[in-house]
C-alpha cells in the first residue's frame, strides 16, 4: 500500500470504480460503433448506399472514437435528407406524413412504392421499411450525435478508451497522472458526467437499429 492510499485510504475503492467507468464508456462505444455498422450494412442492401465501415480505435482518445461515429452518422443523414427530400416532392402531404407512421392502405402502399423506386431504384417491402423508420425515427440519429459532441467535449473525452486494460497503477498514471484523492475524484465526477447522457442516448439509438432490423426481417417473412 502506498502512502497516499494510508493518508487516503478511499482511493483504492475510488481506483475501482474509475476503472469500472471507463470500462463501460468502452462497452457503449463498442456498441454504438457495431450498431452504425449494422445501420450501414442495412441501407446499402435495401436502399443501395454505401457507407465504409467504422472501427474502434482502443488506442485512440474517447474523443477521437467519437469523431468517428459522428462523421459516419453524418454521412447518413445527408443520405437520408436527399431521400426524404425528395419523397416530400413526390407525394401528398397526407399520404407522406403516413409513410412516416407506416400507416398506409394496400394503393397507399402502392404510389409510395413508386415513388421510392423513382427515388432510389428501389421498391421491396424491405426499403419502405427501411425508409419509414428513417423518416419516423431522424431524431434518433441526430440525438444520438448530439450526445457524442458532448461526450467529446467532457472531461473524460481526452483519455485512451483501451487503458482499461493497462492495470490498477498504468491506468492512474495515465488517466489522472497521480493517486491524489481530489485528483481522483474529479475523475469520477467527469465520468459520471459522461455518462449520464451517453448511456440512455446509447441503448436507445441501438435499440432503434435493432428494430429496424427485426422489422425488415419479419416483412421479408411475410412476403416469401
């Protein structure tokens, strides 16, 4: 046991629980980059873009990983923009605003798939899925970016995500550069500010992929 810690004899539980937080920033980032992948992976198959693949840097800051993300998310929004865009031109404003809420009768059905296969080459039950969700559910991409520019900002965004793995002592070093209890502290409090926003942004954005893709896949059942 060092000095500090008989002086401070809290900081070992305090070392913990830091360790512990980074360890779950690690894990949602982790997520949120399979996710956006998987987002990806689902517009290029049913709606033809085409999107490069992310991946975690363990090395790098939580604010470079995040960096990351928010320029790959951009990239889809652009994409679902020009769609979107284009859909309000060609359909009625009713008959929009129920491609959005998936409310639409078999002809309703119909015209939209047309005017999806004018849009983007296109028109199986599986991208008017894809393109309803879009359309519903822009604020979960753009929440979910908003989220990642706060978390870049934090306190925390500066240390490498993959010093978890360093050890009890390597991770101190290089997380606070010190054992001080204040040190420590202010740490965990930057932490906790992380994730405060970034946990419930994280679980509700891959929830959302997640749905996404369940109901594609039950619509391409229903069909064959």
């Amino acid at each position: 046991m060092s000095w500090n810690d008989i002086f401070y004899p809290g900081n070992p539980e305090r070392r913990e629980k830091l360790i512990r937080k980074n360890q779950e920033l690690l894990n949602l980032m982790e997520n949120n980059f399979r996710a956006t992948n998987q987002l990806a992976e689902t517009l290029k198959k049913h709606l033809g873009w085409s999107f490069s693949p992310i991946t975690l840097d363990e090395k790098a800051t939580l604010k470079e990983n995040c960096d990351v993300i928010i320029e790959c998310i951009h990239e889809i929004q652009a994409e679902v923009e020009k769609i979107d865009m284009q859909l309000k031109e060609k359909l009625e404003p009713t008959l929009y605003e129920k491609l959005g809420h998936k409310n639409l009768s078999v002809p309703d059905y119909q015209i939209v798939k047309n005017a999806l296969h004018g849009v983007c080459a296109c028109g199986g039950v599986a991208s008017f899925v894809v393109v309803g969700w879009l359309i519903h559910n822009g604020t979960i991409l753009a929440n979910i970016t908003s989220t990642l520019i706060k978390v870049a900002a934090s306190g925390a965004a500066l240390v490498a995500l993959g010093v978890v793995f360093l050890g009890i002592d390597m991770i101190i070093g290089a997380i606070i550069g010190s054992i001080e209890r204040d040190k420590l502290e202010k740490a965990l409090k930057e932490y906790d500010e992380a994730l405060k926003e970034f946990k419930p942004a994280s679980v509700k954005y891959q929830d959302s992929i997640t749905e996404v893709r369940i109901r594609i896949e039950m619509s391409e059942n229903i069909v064959h």
